[in-house]
C-alpha cells in the first residue's frame, strides 16, 4: 500500500482472528503515558483523572503513541478501576498510585456495591473512543479494555494497587463462595461497561488479568476463569475480537484458551513457540518482549522484536510486550521496537 494510507485496521483484526497477514501489526501496552514527553506536557496541567474523564484530553493521550511511534493500534486513555469507581468506591490517584475508598471486606461490601449503566456512569469512556474514531479514521483500530474479574477484586479488597494482595488471596482462601459472590457482580458490570465500549466505536477489547499469576491452576479454573467466560460470553462472536492478558499467563495458558477470547496476550516469561505449539491456531497469540529490554540498546530491542515474531513464524501473532512499557524507557527505543516488528516478515521473505 502506499505509506501512511495502510488499514492497520484490517490487518489487526485479521491477525486476531488467525487469517493471513502480510506482517505482524504491533502495538504497545500502556503507550500512552508517562515515557512520552508529549504526555508529560498533558499531564502537567490536568490530573490523572481529568486526563482519564475529560474525552478530547483522553483522546489527545491516546492518540499520541500512534502519531510519535507509528504504533498499529490505539488503546483509550482510561483506568482498570473506572468499574470500581462506578460500582459505588471513591477513587483517587494521587502520585503514589491508585486509592479506592470503602475497600470491600465482608459480605456486607459486596452487596452494597451497586449495578449501573455505563452509558451514563462513564459515558467519558466511550465518548473518548468516539473522539478517537473520528480523528484517526476508519482504518485504525481503537482498542477498549477494562480488568479481569479477579484483578478488580483484588484491587477492591486491597483499596490500592501496589503489589500486595494478601488481604485478597486470605479472603479467597477463608470465604472462597464469597469471593465469587464478587467476581460475579464484576463481571456482570464489566461485561456491560466493555459492550458500551464497542458500541463508542472500538474494534476489540481487551482483558487485563495483572494478578492471574497469585492463583493456583485450581483456583484459576474455579474462580477466575468461570468470570472470565462470564464477560466473553456476553458478548457476540460476531462483535469485536476479544484480547485476555494475564501475567503469570505461563501456568494458566490452556485454561485462558477455555476463557473464548480471539488472542491470548501472554507475559515474557512464557515462550511463544511453546504456546503456538500447545494451541495450535485455535486461538492468537499477543506478546510478549520483556519490558525491560526496552531499556537497553537499539540493536537489542529490535532483535528482541524479530525473535517473538520469529517464535510465532507471524501467524496469528500480534506483537507488543509481555507488560506495560517502563517509565524510562526511551521514546527512541519504543520506536526501533515498533519499526522492527513492522518490518520483520518483509526481511524474513527477502
């Protein structure tokens, strides 16, 4: 095609559905934010929140890493405990991280949370995809996301997202009914707040399972992953194609492929040849170069890019990270990394 007119679009969706593509489309997760100096310019005027509430402001964040980096896809600019927040628990974000008042810690907590309509509650989320939509055009994809039903539960119980989640994994093992009491009333609100996000506009959703790897495979299989089919099932098979990440993906692999997502998005520590060969082309892959080579040298990233996609032979493969990009990372280096995997299957064929 001629450059700049390619349908990153199509070829997204073709990938995550495991039909023939001439490359491997790349994106990169968290690519808005903190690295970009584009981004840091935004937010030394608004807070994290107006960011994240305010649609054209969300919409410039998102749009930015497709406009520097030349990424193939574009994920909204919004926050996993956005759910949290309208399901009835105050959320701050100060600098030290997230905060949820009124952390859930009985039965009690768990009821009093409420239903609501995502049209209404975080109407800013899809108006932000429909901003998105409109300004890159039909043929890029936009991508809405939310948690996976254990990981918002962790992050409920805990009343903050930094590393610890002991509180959660006690409750589980001392009242593992009431655990799944919550990962329900999540799930039927994250399935409605997903299908809002498709109807903004955007052309697949994905998943985020930060915890997966604090379950055993039997607590995997009992608790999380009956929430988890819970939100795919709701959704058609003919809508937009449905990513699950989860880090600790390695020990949960086969039972992620029983969730009905299109990709599995799956962390540096499991290798991509090992998963193709487990699932064979039942299911796409999305991964997974360890964050922190980023960090090193160009030459190191753009190998790093070309050996995933070499694990894959770049069927059914969509390239991006096993994690979010680091803070430090050098907008240089996220670049090498996004032109290397465009271009690993044209030099592979040469």
């Amino acid at each position: 095609m001629t450059p700049g007119v390619e349908n990153t679009k199509e070829l997204f969706l073709r990938a995550c559905r495991f039909e023939p593509t001439e490359r491997v489309p790349v994106w990169i997760m968290r690519q808005a934010g903190r690295y970009l100096p584009e981004y840091q310019a935004v937010r030394a005027q608004h807070t994290f929140l107006e960011i994240c509430k305010t649609p054209d402001l969300a919409a410039e964040v998102s749009i930015q890493p497709h406009r520097v980096l030349g990424v193939d896809a574009i994920i909204v600019f919004s926050d996993i405990l956005i759910v949290a927040e309208a399901m009835g628990l105050p959320l701050d974000v100060p600098d030290s991280g997230p905060v949820l008042g009124n952390p859930v810690r009985d039965a009690d907590g768990v009821r009093q949370l409420r239903d609501f309509d995502p049209a209404e509650k975080t109407r800013f989320v899809g108006d932000a995809i429909r901003s998105i939509c409109r300004s890159v055009g039909p043929n890029v994809p936009v991508i809405g996301f939310a948690a996976a039903p254990w990981t918002l539960a962790c992050y409920m119980i805990e009343g903050r997202t930094r590393g610890d989640i002991s509180r959660a994994k006690q409750m589980l093992r001392e009242n593992p009914s009431l655990v799944r009491e919550l990962l329900e009333r999540i799930a039927c609100a994250t399935a409605k707040y997903v299908q809002m996000q498709i109807e903004a506009g955007a052309s697949a959703i994905q998943l985020f399972d930060t915890w997966a790897g604090e379950l055993s495979a039997e607590e995997y299989d009992s608790v999380e992953l009956p929430a988890t089919q819970q939100i795919i099932q709701s959704l058609s098979r003919e809508s937009a194609p449905k990513i699950l990440y989860a880090k600790g993906s390695v020990r949960h692999l086969e039972s992620m492929a029983k969730s009905g997502a299109n990709v599995l998005s799956v962390d540096w520590n499991t290798d991509l040849a090992e998963a193709r060969r487990k699932l064979g082309r039942t299911v796409a892959l999305q991964g997974n170069v360890n964050p922190s080579t980023l960090l090193g040298p160009v030459e190191e990233v753009r190998r790093a890019a070309r050996e995933a996609i070499e694990r894959t032979g770049g069927a059914g493969h969509i390239l991006n990270l096993g994690h979010g990009i680091l803070p430090n990372t050098p907008v240089e280096n996220a670049r090498a990394f996004v032109e290397a995997g465009k271009t690993a299957m044209a030099a592979a064929r040469s």
